[in-house]
C-alpha cells in the first residue's frame, strides 16, 4: 500500500496513537504538531491529510485554507465542537469531512478508505475541472474562474495554465512550453512565453487577495504553485 497520511494535531498523545493504529493498517504516516510543520510536509505529498481543528496559532481552518493553494487530496477534520456552524465552515474552506472527538480508530479509518476510494474512481476518469483553493479550471471549457467570476484568457493563456496546473510543481523551461504549444516550427523564439507569463499573471492578480500561481524558478523556468 503506496498511500501517505499526513496527521496534524498539536496532541503528541493523540498523534502516536493516530500514528500507530495507521501505521498497521499498511499506511505510511507523516505527523506533524503545528501548521506550520503541516506546510513543510506538503512536500511528501500526501494521499490525505486527517487535521484537527483546534490548535494554537494557525487553527486547522486557516491551514486548510493555505493547503488548498497547492494539494487537493482529501482532508478529514477532527474536532471536539460538533456544531452545526463549524461543520459547514469546515467543508466551505475545502474539508471534506468533519468527525467529532472523541471518536474510534474503526470509524477513522473507514472513513479514511471510503476517501481514497473516492480519490482512485476520480483518478480513472478524465479530469475536466481543476480546482485551487477558489480557482476553477475548466479544461473543457477553456475557461478560468475565481470565487465564481470568470477571468478571460486567449487560447494561447489557457493553454499555458492548462499545462503548468495539470503539472503542479514541475518545472517547465521557456522552451518547452514553447515547442510544446508552438510547435517546432512556429515561427518566433521561446521570449513570447515570458510575455504571455506575464499577461497570466496579471490578470490572476487584479485583486491582491488572489494569490500567485505561477512562480518562476530563476534561470530554470516556470511551474505551478509555490
């Protein structure tokens, strides 16, 4: 079994026992106690994230909030408040399951199959939206939008968005977006890609509260997410 857990919960008592219980299930887990260590494991890529809500300093919805800038896998929260209104703020800011404190590991962990389920039937299929935190990308449609407002590109843009977000933190060179959007052929030189980045850019940043999804990695290129 190839599927990472990534646990977030600043309870060293309730992360071992998480951990372990896991663990013999056949996962590979990767804990971490804080926000902030749970970014910096974004890196393992993990199949789904199990995060609690209530920690000190940055609460499991701002993180979720930040998660959902880069990763897209599952997120289970844990909870010891069963209202109504933090259940519905849970899923708004990208959760996709909400279980209260204290619970059993059996229900955890079925919950925890029936989501990688869900993620494996979606992956055999042919993806038709992306989704980042509040960007949407219809790939079939040719269309990006925010928080549910369309943002016009050229064929050219999409096709540029369309290659980096389906290849999130690849690094493409100038050149191969070039010759793969251009072809070998075309007439003019990779320098139009830098223009096109920057048209990109401009238009995903009209309002400062979006974020930048397309970084440049100094004299390599260009990819998707931080």
């Amino acid at each position: 079994m190839d599927i990472k857990v990534l646990l977030v919960d600043d309870e060293e008592d309730i992360i071992a026992f998480m951990k372990d219980s896991l663990q013999d299930q056949g996962y590979k887990v990767i804990t971490a106690n804080s926000g902030e260590e749970a970014i910096e494991s974004l890196v393992h890529e993990p199949s789904i994230i199990i995060l609690d809500v209530m920690m000190p300093g940055m609460n499991g919805f701002e993180l979720c909030e930040m998660i959902r800038k880069s990763i897209s896998c599952p997120i289970i929260f844990l909870s010891a408040r069963d209202s109504e209104e933090d259940r519905i703020k849970g899923l708004l800011v990208g959760g996709d399951d909400y279980l209260v404190k204290p619970f059993s590991m059996k229900e955890l962990h079925a919950r925890v199959v029936a989501h990688i389920r869900r993620e494996h039937r979606q992956s055999g299929q042919n993806k038709k939206h992306l989704y980042f935190g509040h960007l949407m990308i219809d790939l079939d449609g040719y269309e990006v939008y925010y928080q549910n407002e369309k943002i016009a590109f050229t064929t050219k843009e999409f096709q540029i968005i369309e290659l980096l977000s389906l290849h999130p933190g690849q690094v493409f060179s100038r050149e191969q977006i070039y010759e793969r959007l251009w072809g070998y052929d075309a007439e003019g030189d990779s320098s139009t890609v830098t223009e096109h980045i920057k048209k990109i850019r401009a238009k995903l940043t009209y309002d400062e509260m979006i974020p930048s999804y397309i970084s440049t990695v100094w004299g390599v290129g260009y990819k998707w997410g931080k």
